[in-house]
C-alpha cells in the first residue's frame, strides 16, 4: 500500500475568493459547486488538488508550508501574478536559482522560480 498526495489545503475567511485567485495563478478554474465556505482547483486534474476551506480565526504569523512555482516567462508572470492581487515580498538568487518570494490576497507566501 502506498499514500498518494491528494489535496494542499488553505485555511481561509473566504474560500471562493482565495480560490478563484489560486484560479488564475494557475490559469484555471474554481471546480464546480464552490462557495464562499468550500472551494477547490484542478480536481479532475492528475495532480494534488488545491483546496479551500473557511475557517473562523485570522491567520497569523508566516505559514511554515508554501508552494514554489516555476515558469520560463518568469517576468511576465510576476507581472500576472500581481494583477491577480500578490503581493511582492522578497527576490533572491541564490543556490543556482532565481526566485521571487509572494503573498496571495490573505497574506500566505508562495515562491515563483525562473526556470532558466
């Protein structure tokens, strides 16, 4: 028997809201029947689903699980990516690879790598 990766869950106060940017991150689709208490993106897909679910209190402090991400159009991406509501946070190379470090709309970090 074997564990397979099924879903990365966010913690959130709205879930269509968050979900609908993960959305666009990925040039997709909220899945149907999502609302502001459940979402997810990508369930029929052959990866882990993202999915979304409310909860009461407010995250606080950085998230100690985030997503790296890569592209080739690296630039153009960042550019999306903000037109989408991240926030920018740090850039970095280092270790063979140039990365900038975001925030979605509700402050979780993500990390989006140049693929060079």
């Amino acid at each position: 028997m074997s564990i397979a990766l099924e879903n990365v869950v966010f913690d959130t106060s709205d879930a269509t809201a968050l979900a609908t940017f993960w959305a666009g991150v990925l040039s997709s689709e909220v899945d149907v029947g999502g609302n502001e208490f459940f979402a997810t993106v990508n369930k029929a897909a052959d990866s882990p689903t993202l999915m979304f679910l409310q909860v009461p209190e407010p995250r606080v402090g950085k998230n100690r699980l985030h997503l790296d991400l890569a592209t080739a159009d690296w630039s153009a991406e960042v550019d999306r990516l903000i037109a989408l509501g991240a926030k920018r946070h740090d850039e970095h190379d280092e270790y063979g690879t140039h990365w900038i470090t975001l925030a979605d709309p509700e402050g979780n970090v993500f990390d989006l790598a140049e693929v060079r």
